[in-house]
C-alpha cells in the first residue's frame, strides 16, 4: 500500500504541470503493461462512443482562432496527447465514425471519447509512459471555448467562411 502511494505521489509531481503550458515534446514512449495488444489501444483511443458532434470534414476544414491553425493541430493546448498512428491525426481520445441515427446518410461524425479524460501519461527522464483508466489533463472547458469561438470566427467572416468550405468539400 505505502508503495503504491509513492508511486501516485511521484506521478502527480511528474505530471503536475500541463502539457499545454510547458509545450508537449514527444519522448521516448515506454511499452506500457497493460494488457492490450497495439490494436487494442487504438481501439480504446478511437471508438466512437456516441459523443460525436461535428461532422469530421467540418472538424478537418476548422482553424482555430487561437493558434490559426487547424483546430486539432497542437491538441496539448487542450491537455490531449497526440497520437501519430491515427489516420486522421487526431489525438487520443477524439474519434471519427458514422453514428447509428445517420447511417442513413453515410455522414462521417467527429468527437471527443473517454480516453481523452481517461488515458494520462507520465513523463520522467526524457521517457513517457500512457496510463490507462487514470486521469489526465483534458481541459473540456479549454477545447469547447476554443472551438465555439473558432465556428463564430469562421461563419461571421465570409473571407475565412468560404475558405472553409473550400477545405471541407475538398
């Protein structure tokens, strides 16, 4: 027992700064020993889980009045850790699928999935180690106040509006 607090103790020190506010740097990843085969933690990064709001060609066209950049690019801002083995490059925890009610359509959904507040990572001598089913440093406020300003930003400028839709359509 008094192990297993050091060791909480010693991760909330490691990860008590935001990736957002010390910029994430991609480390040495660690072979995490939890049980899931690479396919599987894709899968647990990725499932759509019914939260998905923004069809995904909007999400992909989106820039991001803060950064002006696209919206998902530099997902630390929001505590999200980046994953490079998602087609999409979304980061863990944001997923893309055709929702039940609109299979109808064929209408490609995006959004955010439990792994974004439930896959942590924890960073020590230029090392990283992904913890599934702990906390992490998903700031939900952060990501929704960006991207409801972002889609104000793009829908009352016309220039940045057709230039939008110029990049969903395409």
């Amino acid at each position: 027992m008094k192990l297993e607090l050091r060791f909480f103790a010693l991760a909330s020190l490691v990860t008590s700064t935001s990736f957002a506010s010390e910029g994430y740097r991609p480390l040495e990843q660690l072979a995490p020993n939890d049980g899931l085969t690479a396919e599987d933690r894709q899968k647990l990064y990725h499932t759509a889980e019914g939260s998905e709001g923004l069809p995904l060609a909007w999400m992909l066209a989106l820039t991001s009045v803060a950064t002006g950049k696209p919206f998902l690019e530099e997902p630390e801002r929001f505590g999200l850790l980046p994953d490079p083995k998602d087609p999409f490059g979304f980061p863990v925890g944001w997923a893309a699928s055709v929702p039940r009610d609109l299979k109808f359509a064929k209408l490609m959904m995006s959004g955010v999935t439990c792994a974004a507040c439930h896959v942590g990572e924890v960073r020590y001598g230029g090392k990283a180690l992904r913890l599934v089913g702990g906390a992490s440093f998903f700031n939900a406020h952060k990501l929704q106040t960006d991207l409801v300003k972002s889609i104000i930003d793009t829908l009352t400028h016309p220039k940045k509006f057709f230039a939008f839709m110029s990049r969903a359509n395409a």
